[in-house]
C-alpha cells in the first residue's frame, strides 16, 4: 500500500497568524478579565495555550495564567480500549471557582475530549465562563459541543487525521490532513 | 511499543525494565490527582476489586484502598478472621466464590510464596500481589524505587543498601529485581543469620558490617526484623541488634555523604532503626508512603486495561 498522501493545509507561517488572530478574538472575548485562564489539552494544545497566553498578555499588559489538563483518565471509552494510554500532567490552579477559562486544543472532531475535559473541570470547582478555542476544527461532532474560538476551518472524512506539530515537541508548525490515516 | 503488563502483577523478577519503569512514569501523574480537593478520577468506575487480606496490615491495605476509591472503583475487604476463611475455606475457593459474584480484580496477600501466582492462574480477573510469604511484594518495591527516582533523579549507577532482615523479606526480593533491572547497584547488610546463602549470586553486594553499607551506599533501604516469622536463634537479642545493625545517627555522621533513609513500615523503633533517623532530614519514609497509593493507581490502572488473553506465560519450570 502506498504511503498516504499528506496534503498542508497550515505552514509555520499561517500557523502564526492564525494564533494571532485567535488571540485578538480571547482579548475581545475575555482579554480584561483579571483571572483569565488559559488551560491547553496534553498534548498539542498545552504548547498552543502557552503561545495563545503570550499573545494575549502581549495585546493587554496583564499576566495570564496557564494550566494544562490530562483527560485520560476522564475518557468515555476507557473501560473498551486495549492497552491503557500514557496520561500526562495536570496542573490547574487549586480552584477553578469563579474563574474565566479557556480551554484550548489543538483539533476538534468529535467533541469527545472536550467533553471529558468539561467533567474534570467540574472536580476542580466551577468556573464562571468556559471557552473553547482551537487551531483546527476539522467537523464530525458526536457530541453538542461547538467551539467559540476557530483558527481554521475544514471537512475531514472520518477516517482521515488532522496532524497538528508544533516546534517544541515535533521540531516545525504545520498542519496535516492525511486521509485514509485511521481505520 | 513496551509490552502491556498481562493480567496480573505477581512480582518484578519476571518484568522487563521497560513495564518497570512504565509503572513508575504512570504513577507520575497519578500523584497530583492525590493533591485534588477531589481525591477522585473516573478511570475505574463500575470496577469492583476485592481486597484479600490473609495477614495483617495497615499500610498496605489502606494505601489499596485508597488508589482503589480514588480511581473510582468498588472496593470490598475480606480479611481471614470473620470470614469463611476461618472456616477452612481454601484459597481458590474463597476467590472462586468471589469472582461468582462478578469482580473485576483481587488484591492478594498471604503468608505463603506463591500464592498469589497461584492464585492468578487460577482465576480471571486481575490479580495485584501485595505480599505473599517471603517471595515478593511489588508495589512497595516500586513506591521504594519512585521515592529514590524522586531524591536522586535517576536510578542508574545508584548504590542502594537493604539492610537488616534480608532473610524473611520479600521487599528485599522485589527491590533487588527492580534496582538491578533499572541500572542501580545493590549491596545487602546483616547478621549472617538473616541473609539467604548465595544472595550474592543474584548480583548483589554483601556488606557485612552497618558501618560498610553507610560507606558504601547512596541509601539505605532499612527493612523491619520481622518477629513474627522468625522461630528463634536469628538475633541474640533486640537490644544487641541495635547495638551492631542499628541505623542511628552516629553512624550516619560518619558518612562519607548524606544518605537517604527509607523504611517500608511498620518501624520498630530502637532496633533497626533509631528515631532521630527515622524522624530525620534524610528519612524519606513519609514520602514513600504517599507515593505508595500513586504507584498502586498506576498498577491498577494499567492491569485493568489488558484483557485476560494477553496474560504472560507465568515464569518459572515449575508453572503450568
């Protein structure tokens, strides 16, 4: 079989500006709430949020802070799937009571990690306002969760993948569509 | 791709370095879900697990069952007196009538080496050993070996010293597995009396003397004497254990650089060890047991994810 054609839709550059854009929309959002949070999903969106942060502290003068979230341990299909995956760190604040958060993630597809990631957030207290903003929605929701935040938009066949890499984990910013990748 | 676990987790001699040390990177993030206002995951929910318990113990069992609750699972504890086991209820037959009852894993420790092997082949669900006789008591190897990766940052080259009653200890058996599988070196210190003849063919260092083991090691792995499985004759007297294997602090200032204390507990104060140690800046034996219930997390989580037909083919001639 013929390795899958892989076709780009983000380089490096529109990566950038496309972060930069997102950032405007979180500053016009949310850019003077005080306690603004910015938590990215392990793995890809971790890196996405810190650069999402920097950006928006750079548009405000007002310090963000960070969080990451694993939601391993959080996800539906745990009790079906074979070998246990590796889950990363979490780091929130100890209380999310109150707080502005925005969830930030690489791809959204079938809205199932947002969902898990929606009932960690609830054993960490209750936000006031929670946003989703990501790089990629690439459509195929199983779930009502629709994102506020969408840095680019396209149509993926079910068994194609969106591949996100970013410089500080894969060494370059791109963004992949690889149809055929999953069975 | 590192081998899944199997179904159970009998002992470290039959492991990999590599599902060692996937335990002990999976306990990782297991440890801030025990700093959580909400001590509490899903990932183990409609689980039930089951507790046997056919010797006493506080630390062991409670740490279980604490990474049990916390992962969201059921947790049932049967201990031999009050039960049918007391009756002359048989091992097999006890856990038989038990899975009768649809449970998903067993928790097993027993006063005999092998039980829970035994066990294991027996029944389908996962079986966890948590101590049988003097053969091996895994989990608190790998609380032992996270605690040291903790201090040091690394297992590799460290030079860990098991002192004391390496004779009845299946800590000393499991710990000597997961060192030397992890790249550390291990020496063992005691009386004679209570070292295995032929440990050193295992690749271990025999320290004779308390004092060679301080020169020598990184850390000292300082194991409870164990009265209760001892007829008589290991030891002329407690008072005189302490006064030739105790680990006390003027010893440990004559050290050629600090070293980290550990202890799996119960302490007997004032033989093996003496408080100033145990209570001192080096004494890691708290930290050990809080990372025991994020090590027991990761093992529970990881065998609830391979189905029975990837048990390993049990180690050993004389298996099945």
């Amino acid at each position: 079989m013929p390795p899958p054609q892989r076709t780009l839709i983000l380089d490096a550059e529109a990566i950038a500006k496309t972060l930069a854009e997102m950032a405007d929309r979180i500053v016009e959002v949310a850019g003077r709430e005080s306690d603004l949070l910015l938590v990215g999903i392990q793995r890809r969106g971790v890196e996405l949020a810190n650069r999402l942060a920097t950006l928006v502290e750079a548009r405000t003068g007002q310090a963000v802070a960070r969080g990451k979230l694993d939601i391993t341990l959080y996800r539906d299909d745990l009790q079906a799937i074979g070998p246990r995956p590796i889950v990363g760190e979490t780091m929130l604040p100890p209380t999310l009571d109150g707080r502005m958060v925005v969830i930030v993630d690489d791809v959204l597809y079938t809205g199932r990690t947002i969902r898990a990631a929606l009932d960690e957030f609830a054993d960490f207290g209750r936000p006031r306002r929670v946003l989703l903003a990501v790089l990629v929605d690439r459509g195929g929701r199983e779930l009502p969760i629709q994102p506020d935040i969408v840095g680019f938009h396209t149509t993926a066949a079910p068994g194609d993948l969106v591949n996100v890499s970013v410089v500080e984990l894969d060494g370059v910013d791109s963004a992949e569509l690889v149809p055929g990748a999953t069975p | 791709m590192t081998r899944p676990l199997g179904k159970d987790l009998i002992g470290l001699e039959s492991l990999t370095p590599e599902q060692i040390l996937l335990m002990l990177d999976t306990a990782e993030p297991f440890k801030e879900v025990s700093e959580r206002s909400i001590k509490k995951v899903p990932a183990l929910r409609g689980k039930t697990i089951v507790n046997l318990f056919f010797e006493p113990s506080t630390r062991t069992r409670i740490s279980f069952e604490f990474a049990e609750k916390r992962l969201s699972a059921d947790t049932v504890n049967v201990a031999s007196t009050g039960s049918s086991v007391s009756k002359g209820e048989t091992l097999v037959d006890t856990a038989r009538n038990l899975e009768a009852m649809r449970i998903d894993m067993v928790v097993v420790r027993h006063s005999m080496s092998g039980a829970a092997q035994f066990l294991g082949e027996r029944i389908r669900s996962n079986v966890v050993n948590a101590g049988d006789g003097k053969h091996e008591h895994p989990t608190q190897a790998l609380l032992d070996l996270l605690t040291l990766r903790d201090r040091f940052g690394r297992l590799e080259g460290l030079k860990v010293a098991i002192c004391g009653d390496v004779l009845h200890s299946r800590v000393a058996r499991s710990n000597i597995w997961g060192l030397l599988k992890l790249g550390a070196q291990v020496g063992v210190c005691g009386p004679p009396t209570l070292l295995p003849r032929g440990i050193e063919t295992l690749g271990v260092t025999v320290l004779p003397r308390i004092e060679d083991a301080i020169e020598w090691a990184d850390a000292l792995n300082v194991l409870r004497l164990q009265l209760e499985r001892m007829q008589s004759g290991f030891v002329p007297s407690l008072r005189e254990y302490n006064r030739v294997f105790g680990v006390t602090s003027e010893r440990l200032d004559r050290a050629p650089r600090d070293l980290v204390i550990l202890h799996p507990g119960p302490m007997n104060r004032g033989v093996e060890i003496d408080s100033d140690v145990a209570d001192g800046p080096h004494s890691v034996i708290l930290p050990q047991v809080t990372n025991g219930v994020a090590v027991r997390m990761a093992v529970l989580y990881l065998l609830a994810g391979g189905a029975p037909d990837w048990a390993a083919p049990p180690a050993g001639e004389d298996s099945r």
